[in-house]
C-alpha cells in the first residue's frame, strides 16, 4: 500500500515536467509516466475500456478506438486498413465507431497489429470473420498472441490462426497507400510492430509514426531493448506526426487533439502535427526515462542477483502493536509493521500493515503493482475491487489477489470504519516479480 520513491524517479518526475511544459504545450510530466513510484509499477488506467465517438484525424486517418486503447482507420483506394483492434469483447465498439464514419467494417483488407498483447489482438478475429481481412503482426507477436489465446484468459476473443507474417524492413502497398514495418523491441522481448506511413491534411503530406509499443511496464531485461529501439527511431527520423496505441502515450494526448480539431480554422497549424524538433524530443524524453530506469534496476542488481542464495529468512519475532509505525491521513491510519528497511525482513519482500478507513474513504483506486496480497477484514464493512467487479465485504472475510489483478478496498458506502490487515509480499528467486500481462 506504500511505496518508497527512489531519487530517479523524483529526477526523471522535474525532467518529464521541464520538457512537459515546454515542449507538449501540456503542465507537468507526460501524463502516463509514474512519477511516484518505481517503474515496476502501473499507473491506474487514465480513462476506461468504453467506446468514445470516433473522429477524424486526417483526411485518411481516423481514431475508432476506446478511452483507454488505440485503434486507426486507414481508408485507402482498394479497401480499408485497421491499426490495432482492441478487445475481444470490446471490437464491437470499434466497428459501431467505423460504421458512425460512414465506412463498411466488411471494406476492411488488413489489420495491422501494434503487439501480441490482447488489448490491441483480440479483436481482430472477429474483424477478420466479418470481412475476410488478413491478420498482420511480426513473427514474435504471433507467438505472444497464440500463447496467450491457448491460456484460456478471459477477453482473448475469436482463436487467430497465424496469418500474414510482417519483419523488419518489410512494407504493404494497399492501392494508394504504403506502409513500412519496423520491429521494435523492448515494450516486448521480441517483435512490437512499428508502422510508418504517409497522413494526408489537404494539399500537405505529414510522416507518421505509430511506435510499436511505449509503455514500460516491463522488467529490467528488456530495458537495453527498449533504449536501442528508441535510439534507432530517432535515428530514423525526422517524424511529423506520432499516433501511439494508447491515445495518452503520445506526444500529445490524441483526445485533447480531438478538441482542438473541432475548433480548428481553415488553413490553421493541425493540432496532431508536432514536427520533427519535438517529436525528436519526445523520443529524447523516453530515452532519458529508460535510461534512469536501467541505472535504478542496475544498481539493484548486485543485491538481488542470486535472491535466494544471499538473503537471509525472516526471522522469527514477535512485533508489538506500540513497535508499529503510525501514519495517515484524511482517509484514515496505517500501522506498518514491516516494511523496506525493517531488519527482520528481506529488503522490499514483505509489507505487513492495519489499515483503518473512515466512512466514505479510500486510501487509492484498484491498481495493480508485481507483488501478491492478502487482505483480511478486522471491522466494520466495505468493497473490494477485484478486475472491474465489486464485491461486498465484512468481518472474517479474507481477499486475495495475484501478480498484477487490478484491485482495491474502499468504505466508499459505509458510516462505520474499516479496519483490515494487509500482507504483500514480492515473490521471491527474481528482482523483478514480472510484468503486467498487456497494454
């Protein structure tokens, strides 16, 4: 429920709100980038998974995605492209968004997708039964995506067979429309599709980039991964226009430019059209980030590289309630038994703590963070949050959630406190307690 906030996450949080400012027009850090806790962690979700109007972006780009998740339509002379195609039981937004446009989803030829992650996948399959569209990903991301549909996980949507098979340097001319391929590596170990091609405003042409995978929701392994691809696509400038999976991962957040597109004059600068000086920038900003993250994750390596050979068991003690450390706030108090620092426990492997919540509080939203966590009502009612359903909870009850479950407790409809015991702990053998499974 706490979390310590190392130096370079306060250093990155004044650099992201430096060039925040000045360069994205916007006050403060990139508004997906976690500036209070460790880059282990993720954000709650900015939006939701509901669908929003679609709107047009260019004259041959169009946004038919959700709130929280991407999704591109790219009409060209021979039939329509999507990038990306969100959920398995959320793709039936994106095609009420395409037939709201004035477009038929059955004119779709190709969907090109971002990642193996089920966020932008999953719904292709049913795109693909509706119009006969071939299915595009890298190789690596054919693999994620198969893996993933076999685990029988929920929002997997219809089963894909491997089909159209996109590497790095490869393009697809689709009638008046070229799309060039890079695989960009490190939001993934492997693959993360990257598509380039040409957005039309008028009489003006404008490179787009639309990154493969942004977000750094993963662990320390990928994270030269991540900085060489970066490094690359800044190489491989200059850029005009980035259009990110996620509508708040740009370098500027795609619904904002909605607004500003609907009181657009003629003739005035487009909103979505940065240039090259500060998409470069922008790329300069994730490549700092990344960098912090491998010094903060390298500086832990010495102490964790053999977790299990090195680190002592928890020693046997007794800890008095008077011994616990007191805090709070308006919402109520926590008592920390153990937390990092306490020398009878492995560093950062173990948090125990009582927290009590006075009527109508919380102490944060469902989240989701690499730890699991028990938490066992003492006193008085609440709800617990467990990935979108809520559940009434009372005394003697004991709530449980994995590795990465977005979760939560509130006594958000109670006039009584809440009192509950919290236990979270890191598993152990591993640094890092893996990654969030999409996004």
């Amino acid at each position: 429920m706490t979390c310590l906030i190392p130096l370079r996450c306060l250093r990155w949080s004044a650099l992201t709100a430096l060039l925040g400012a000045s360069l994205f027009g916007q006050a403060g850090p990139l508004p997906w980038t976690d500036t209070t806790s460790p880059w282990l962690h993720s954000l709650p979700r900015p939006g939701n998974e509901t669908r929003r109007e679609p709107f047009r972006i260019f004259d041959n780009v169009y946004y038919v995605g959700l709130n929280w998740v991407s999704a591109f339509l790219v009409p060209t002379s021979e039939g329509l492209v999507l990038l990306d195609a969100t959920y398995g039981d959320t793709v039936d937004q994106v095609l009420t968004n395409i037939r709201e446009l004035g477009f038929d989803p059955a004119d779709i030829t190709h969907i090109i997708v971002s990642h193996g992650h089920r966020d932008h996948y999953a719904g292709a399959g049913a795109v693909q039964a509706l119009s006969g569209a071939r299915i595009a990903m890298s190789a690596a991301d054919w693999d994620t995506a198969l893996a993933e549909q076999a685990s029988g996980r929920e929002r997997n949507g219809l089963p894909l067979q491997r089909d159209l098979v996109l590497g790095d340097g490869d393009s697809l001319t689709i009638g008046d429309t070229t799309f060039d391929f890079l695989e960009s590596p490190g939001h993934l170990a492997a693959g993360c599709l990257t598509t380039i091609f040409t957005a039309r405003d008028g009489g003006r042409r404008y490179r787009v980039l639309a990154p493969g995978g942004l977000g750094f929701n993963f662990g320390p392994a990928n994270t030269p991964t991540y900085i060489a691809t970066y490094e690359r696509l800044r190489e491989l400038g200059p850029w005009d226009v980035v259009l990110a999976n996620h509508p708040h991962m740009g370098a500027r957040d795609l619904l904002t430019v909605e607004a500003e597109l609907r009181d657009r004059q003629p003739g005035a600068p487009h909103p979505a059209v940065l240039g090259p000086a500060k998409i470069d920038a922008y790329l300069q900003v994730l490549l700092i980030s990344a960098r912090d993250k491998l010094e903060w994750e390298q500086s832990l390596a010495p102490a964790t590289a053999n977790l299990s050979a090195t680190v002592a068991p928890l020693a046997s003690v007794i800890l008095a309630r008077a011994e616990a450390r007191l805090a709070g706030g308006d919402w109520g108090t926590i008592r920390l038994y153990t937390e990092d620092g306490t020398p009878t426990v492995d560093e950062s492997s173990l948090l125990t703590a009582e927290l009590e919540f006075k009527p109508g509080q919380q102490l944060q939203p469902p989240h989701q963070h690499a730890e699991e966590e028990l938490q066992y009502v003492i006193a008085g009612v609440g709800t617990w949050f467990l990935n979108g359903v809520e559940t009434p909870i009372q005394p003697g009850d004991l709530m449980y959630a994995k590795p990465w479950d977005w979760h939560g407790i509130s006594n958000v409809n109670s006039d009584t406190q809440l009192r509950f015991l919290v236990v979270k702990w890191r598993v152990r053998d591993s640094a890092v307690a893996g990654t969030p499974p999409e996004d």
